[in-house]
C-alpha cells in the first residue's frame, strides 16, 4: 500500500487529517445532509487507496441494491398472487415458484459480486491451477490476468453485500429503496481496510441517522483509536524487525528461533489486526455508529474451536450464518446425518454429518485469506482439528475421569490454554509461510532443531530486535494481558469512576499519547508494517 495518500488507519494523513476534516464538515452540516458528507468522505478515502478502482466498489453497490428491489418486487407479486386464491395445494405451488424465481435472482447477484471478487483477486491462482491441470493431460495452457490491481477491503464489502441479499430474501429485513444508505452501509470509510463485517440491521440506521458528535462519544472514540495506536506502533510494527527476515528465509534460522518467530507473529498479526479494529471503531464511535466487536480476548480460549469464535468474531459469524447453517440444514447433509447416525451411532453420525458443513466453512475461510495454497492447507488445518477434536471427545472425556481431573480446575483450564496456543501458534505459522513447501520445512525445522538453551544464551536475538525491543513488547503484553484479564473476568469499572468517566477518559488519552510517543517503533531502523488484513 505504500505510495498511496492514506497507506495505514495509524498513519498522519488519516488520523491526522482526514478524520478530522471529515468531522469538522459533518458538524457543521445540517443533520439531513450529514449522511451525504460521510458517504462522500468514505468514497473519497476509498480513492486515495484505490484509486479508480472505485468503481468495482460502486458496481457492487449498484448490483445489490438493484437486487433488492427485485427480491420485494417478487414478495410483493407473491403476496398479491397467494391472496387471490384460497386453494390450499395452488397456494403452495405459487410460493415455490416465487421461491425458485427468488432464488434466480439471488444466484445472479452472488455470482456478480463474487465474480468480480474473483475476477481481480483469485484470477491468477485460478489460471495457475487450470494450466498445471492442462500440463497433466498434455494441453499447454497460460491464463494471464489483465492486471487490474486489488481494490482495498473488497473481501469485507463483498461478504456485506451478499449478507444483505441474503438477508432480504429471508425477510429478514426489508429492501432499501434509498441508495444512498446502502452505498454507506458498504462503503463506511472506517471500515474499508479490515472491516469488522457488518449486517444491514446493525448498521444502516446509525449511519443514516446523522446524529451530532456528542463529547462523550469524542473521548471515548479517541480513546479506543489511541489504544489501537499503541497496539500497532508499539509491537506490530517492532514485531516486524523479528518476523519479516525469519519468514523471509527460514533455512537460516534455527528450529527455536522459527518457533519464536511464529510465536511473535501471531501477537504481531493480533495487535496489528485488533489495533486497526479499536481504530475503526473509535472512528465510528466519533460519528455515534456503535460498530460490533471483532475480538474477545482470544487468548483465554480453551479449544480452537473457541478461539474462532472469539477471534475475528464478524467473519465467523457471517460463516456460521450464510454456510454453516444453510449447508447442516441442506437436504443432501440431512439425508447423510441421517445415514451416518445409523452406521456410527448419533453422536458420532452427528459429528461427521456436521463435518460436512465444517469443511465448507474452512476451504471458504482459508481462501478468503488469500489466494494461494498455504491459505487453503490453513483452513484445512482448523478443520482437521477441529473435526478430530470432536471425533474424540467421548475418549478425551474418559481420560479425565480415569485420571480424575476436575475440568473446571485451574490448572486443567491452564493446560486446555496453553494446549490452543500451540495449536493457534502453529497455524499462524502456516498462514503466514512463503508457501505450504516453506511452512512444512519450518515445522521440521523446530521438530529437530528447537533447543530450550537458545531462549537464555542470547541467540534468538539474531534476527534483528535487541533486548529492549524485547522488554518493551513484553510489557505491553503485560499490560494487555491485565486489561483482557479484567474483561474476562467480568469486572466493572467503580461507581466513583463512572460519575468522572470524561475526566478519567481524558486522563487516559493523555497517558496513552505518551507512551506511544516514548515506546513507539518509528525513527531509524524500523520500518511501518502495512496493514496486514488489508490484503485480504
């Protein structure tokens, strides 16, 4: 993204100047007049990232819009053509005509969209595949892709775009008829880097409300966005001096510096991805748009099933949602549960039907990552796991009652922890590999070459942080882990803190200021990491 007016949320030209230029405009417009400045302003982020581009964003919009007024132009035609008659058998035969005619409609919208999704991101691995395939049977065949360049935040506005289609043909909502609200919906400029996904009905409103920027909601966006500064200058973009040479060129590390290096790159990549995240939704907050939460304290999971429902929150919801569900209640999966139960008893059986759908939800979480095929061997990775993790669950539960070991027990809660940190840490290693053949070779690497001593003789420090480096990030871990800690348990801010919130507010902004300022990764020798979720 460098090279762009706006290369990073963290960055001077949007924290600095575009959010509050955009402010500035937004309070001095009358209120009917204030979505407008926000569609603008989002469109015009949009463009100095993109570019021309743009326009496969407008598209997109145009597209589902038009497509929800289809959807109720046919519920209403299937209204008026059910109300005219009172034949029981007719009634049912003019619903499942309307259905399928909605069906039509909702399958050309999801091709148009995904089509174009794939058609600038997808494309040249596609044309990879076909050509190896075509080289098996003796057809030599090169796909080369015109080279249109990714629009930013397309995989997050497309999954809002099919929500909203989807959602319409469930009646769950109704068409909007005001384009204006639904081209803000896709394109709010806070979210067009790394989401969180959002759903019509959380959303559209607030945005189209236009209400004034009240002081409460001033303090506390900038709050969350300071926050989100710190995570990212302070340890994403130190992270970086560690990561960046280790996934570079693995064979010259050894087995616990690799080990390491993946280690880092999941805090890397989960204060880069959650610290943009505060960003968006403090933004959000100035604007009085309550944006959902995309994270809740994924390190305290106990399973890795768990993890991803704590991690990246939007994104599994969507998939849970629009796959999992629709998949799990499709009639061919029925009549497979229904099988599987007989041949492998109901648990089992429900498992393994349940699979299916899980496999879906996997290959499509994998490949929206990313085109490429340590993206896909990611997503398998979680399905293995997280299919074999419930295969064996009644043998699991059988061991601890042998062993005797209380499952709400600390230290058993410990073990179930730290046992989805190997696992997380070890997919993030994949996904972030140069390639599935680079993240096998890393794995091998740390099986026969880890050794303990090398943490304590000063060797892990090869690959470019110092000691400093090092004690900096581990006391902003430190404070992370308090603050999530005291989430996680629940804890409430005291009454006497609560009737001097702005102060304190205020007071915490200060502090925050500072220690990005003393702390942050800039200057010589570090280089700003690009925002890692834009990618995908």
């Amino acid at each position: 993204m460098n090279g762009h007016i706006i290369n990073s949320f963290c960055s001077l030209a949007f924290l600095g100047a575009f959010v509050p230029a955009t402010a500035l405009i937004y309070t001095l417009s009358p209120q009917r007049v204030r979505p407008w400045v926000l569609l603008l302003a989002s469109y015009a982020c949009f463009w100095l990232i993109s570019g021309k581009l743009l326009v496969l964003l407008i598209a997109t919009t145009l597209v589902t819009y038009l497509t929800g007024l289809v959807l109720g132009r046919v519920r209403a035609e299937q209204r008026e053509a059910v109300a005219g008659t009172r034949d029981r058998a007719e009634r049912r035969a003019i619903k499942a005509r309307y259905r399928n005619r909605s069906r039509m409609v909702v399958g050309f919208s999801a091709l148009a969209s995904v089509g174009i999704l794939v058609s600038v991101k997808y494309l040249g691995f596609l044309g990879g595949i076909a050509s190896s395939l075509g080289t098996l049977v003796g057809f030599e065949w090169h796909l080369v892709p015109p080279k249109i360049g990714v629009p930013i935040g397309i995989s997050f506005y497309t999954l809002q775009a099919l929500s909203y289609v989807f959602d319409v043909y469930r009646s769950t909502i109704e068409p909007e008829r005001n384009p204006m609200r639904l081209a803000l919906f896709m394109g709010f400029f806070p979210q067009l880097m790394e989401g969180p996904i959002c759903r019509y009905g959380e959303t559209a409103d607030q945005l189209a409300a236009g209400e004034p920027i009240r002081t409460d909601n001033l303090v506390n966006g900038l709050v969350r966005i300071a926050w989100g500064v710190a995570k990212t200058i302070i340890v994403a973009d130190r992270l970086n001096l560690y990561v960046k040479p280790v996934f570079a060129d693995y064979t010259a590390w050894s087995g616990t510096v690799i080990a390491l290096g993946a280690v880092l790159y999941t805090f890397q990549l989960y204060c880069d991805f959650s610290g943009t995240i505060d960003i968006v939704i403090g933004v959000g907050r100035i604007f009085g748009v309550r944006l959902p939460e995309n994270f809740r304290q994924p390190f305290f999971s106990r399973t890795a099933s768990e993890f991803w429902q704590r991690w990246h929150i939007t994104l599994g919801a969507w998939l849970r949602d629009y796959v999992f569900y629709p998949v799990s209640l499709s009639s061919p999966v029925k009549r497979f549960a229904r099988g599987a139960r007989k041949v492998f008893g109901t648990r089992t059986g429900s498992v393994l039907s349940g699979g299916v759908a899980l496999f879906c939800v996997w290959i499509l979480n994998g490949l929206w990552h990313g085109s490429g095929w340590q993206y896909l061997f990611f997503g398998m990775y979680y399905f293995v796991t997280i299919l074999a993790s419930g295969l064996l669950e009644p043998l699991f539960s059988g061991m601890r009652r042998a062993l005797k070991i209380d499952p709400s027990a600390r230290p058993w809660i410990v073990f179930q922890v730290l046992r989805t940190w190997t696992i997380v840490f070890v997919g993030e290693l994949i996904f972030r590999a140069e390639g599935v053949r680079a993240g096998i070779g890393m794995l091998g690497r740390i099986a026969s070459g880890f050794s303990p001593a090398a943490l304590i003789d000063g060797s892990v420090l090869a690959p470019g942080m110092d000691a400093a480096d090092f004690a900096v990030v581990a006391l902003f871990a430190v404070a992370m882990l308090f603050f999530g800690l005291w989430r996680e348990l629940g804890c409430r801010t005291p009454r006497p803190a609560l009737q001097h919130r702005i102060g304190i507010s205020c007071a915490a902004l200060a502090a925050i200021c500072v220690v990005i300022i003393v702390f942050g990764a800039y200057g010589q020798g570090y280089v700003p990491l690009d925002p890692i979720y834009a990618q995908f």
